[in-house]
C-alpha cells in the first residue's frame, strides 16, 4: 500500500522528528536517572482496589516526555548529586501535577488528555475527583521521603498554589475587563510555579549552592510562563498535534493572551460583546470561531509570540556560568523545546 503525504503533512512530520530528537539529547546527561525515575514512578502508583488500579494503569501508560522529572534531575546535576531523594521529589511533583491534571479535566469536563480519554471521560466525575485525591496523597508520600523540610513545605505550598490558580481564573470569567496582569497571574500560579518548584527542589537536593539555586528558579519560572504561552497559541491552530481542536480554550470559556490582546487592541463593541458571551459559556461555534478569525486577523498569535521570545531572552540570562557545560546546553535546548513544541 503506498500512502502520500501533503507536503505540509511532510513537513510536520520532520519538524516532530527533530524535536523528539532534540529532547533524548536534552535527557543524555541524565538517561540512566530517567530509567530509575520512572520505575520509580510507576511502582508508585499501583493499588489493590480494581477501580483505582485501572485508572492509575491508564494514566501511566503514557509518560510523554517527562519534562518536568527532566527539569528536577538536570538542576540536580548541576548541584553535583541525583540521589534518591532527588528521584523521589520528581515523582512527587509529577505525582502532583498529574492529580491537577485530574482535578482540571472534571472542571473543565475535558474528554481528551494527552491523546487519549480523561479519567474523568473514561470513569466519571466522581471516580476522577477520588483518583486525583488518591495521587496527591502518593505525591505527598513521595515528597516526604526527600527528608528535607524545605522541599516538604514547598510542594505543599505548590499544592495551594495550584488551586488558587484555577480559582483566579474562575474568577476571571465574571470580570468585564480583558487584563494582561490577570492572566499572566493565573499563568504564573497554574504553569509556572509549579516548574519553578522542581528547579529549586532538584538543584538543593543535588546540591547546589544558594545563588545557583535562585537562578535556576528564575529561569524555571520562566520557561515555564513560555510553555504556557506557546500552549495558548496552539489553540488557534487545528494542524498541530495537540489534542485539543482550535478554540477550545474559548470554548471552555478561557480568554488567553492572544485574545486579551486583539481585543485591547480595538474598540469594536462586537468582539467585547463575544468575549462576555465565551467567558459566560453561552457563545455559539461561530461565534468562537468568529473571535477566533478575528485574534488572527489583528495579531493576537504575533503579539504571543513576542512576549514569549522577551521571556526566553530573559530565562537564557540565567543559564550564564553554570558549573556542568553538558547541563547548561541542555537546559538552553529544554528551552529551544518549549519554545518551537508542536504538541
């Protein structure tokens, strides 16, 4: 059987090749950790109960590409150690950060995750709360098994911080006004807090000394408000392979920065009108899609893009003078990754 590719088909499919080359090279100083990392990981989240072991099976049987286990193992590096308790903090925070997962498909009555159905779509909304319960509780357990107090106190404070950011953004949706402050508030609790939180836990368990434990933060936090950016952009594009169609951000009532800025950046009573109604969940598919053509058209995917090259010009600044020059690349292309990912 001979199957034909478009060339945009083509294209897509080298430009996916080269990333997912880019990130085994991104992993090569740590390949042998990643191994222990995820036995770890899975031999974690096991259970006897029938119900709970299906969906735990489920939600590991895709591990994607572990990027923020990657993040907590390259900082420990550059500290000098990854010791168990550093595999045991990345666990912990995968662990966490998986429960949100959980937790933001029943209220955002997500169907798909990662390609596949939502534990919520393949049980229901109750098993999916109680399984997301359940992991937090093996993130915690995980986490304690670090032995430092510090790194305790902080994923608990993730943990909050987590949820305050979901409730901002609920928040959002009565408020008539379109800020840039406010969302990158939400993005800052729900994105990039939490990569900021594996710099910092795995550069004190490897090690690090104070300064470099602070600059590895920055840049975390960083990236991680640019993984979010180009996560927004995405919804304005049906071709990638994100496993989401376009707007459906909008359609879950979500205005990202893309639309906070073609908005501002016109007064066309109109559009405001549709946001109200996106942000209410009453607007039709062509009216998203109408608002949708409308981000396009006055240059809402441009304007993201440029305040997420700004940002990763400033997370680069960070990287200057790391100890381990294998680190320091890796961690220039971690960002080259979520910078041009396409899924």
């Amino acid at each position: 059987m001979v199957i034909f590719f478009s060339s945009f088909s083509a294209q897509r499919f080298r430009k996916t090749s080269y990333l997912c080359a880019m990130f085994a090279e991104i992993q090569q100083p740590i390949a042998a950790e990643l191994e222990r990392y995820t036995r770890l990981f899975r031999s974690a989240l096991q259970a006897d109960n029938e119900l709970l072991a299906a969906a735990l099976t489920h939600l590991t049987r895709k591990l994607g590409k572990m990027m923020r286990p990657t993040l907590v193992l390259l900082c420990a590096r550059e500290g000098g150690a990854i010791t168990d308790e550093v595999l045991h903090a990345a666990a912990g925070l995968e662990m966490l950060h998986t429960a949100s997962l959980v937790h933001d498909d029943v209220v955002d009555e997500s169907a798909m995750r990662r390609g596949q159905r939502s534990v919520n779509a393949l049980f229901d909304n109750k098993a999916a709360v109680l399984v997301g319960d359940f992991i937090t509780s093996k993130a915690l357990t995980e986490v304690s098994l670090t032995h430092h107090l510090e790194v305790v106190q902080r994923m608990a404070l993730l943990g909050q911080t987590l949820a305050d950011g979901e409730l901002l953004q609920l928040n959002n949706t009565h408020s008539t006004v379109f800020s840039e402050d406010a969302y990158y508030q939400v993005i800052q609790k729900k994105t990039a807090a939490l990569f900021e939180t594996c710099a910092f836990a795995g550069a004190l368990l490897g090690g690090a000394d104070g300064a470099t434990v602070q600059r590895l933060q920055h840049f975390a936090r960083l990236v991680g408000l640019c993984f979010q950016l180009r996560d927004d952009i995405f919804d304005f594009d049906e071709s990638l392979n994100v496993g989401k169609p376009k707007g459906n951000d909008l359609q879950e009532g979500k205005l990202t920065l893309p639309v906070i800025y073609a908005l501002n950046s016109s007064a066309n009573a109109r559009y405001h009108h549709l946001a109200m109604r996106v942000r209410a969940l009453e607007a039709s598919r062509l009216e998203i899609q109408e608002l949708v053509d409308f981000t396009l058209q006055s240059g809402g995917i441009a304007y993201a893009e440029s305040e997420m090259q700004r940002l990763a010009a400033e997370a680069r600044a960070h990287l200057a003078d790391l100890r381990d020059p294998s680190v320091a690349r890796s961690l220039h292309l971690y960002l080259d990754y979520v910078l041009h990912r396409t899924l």
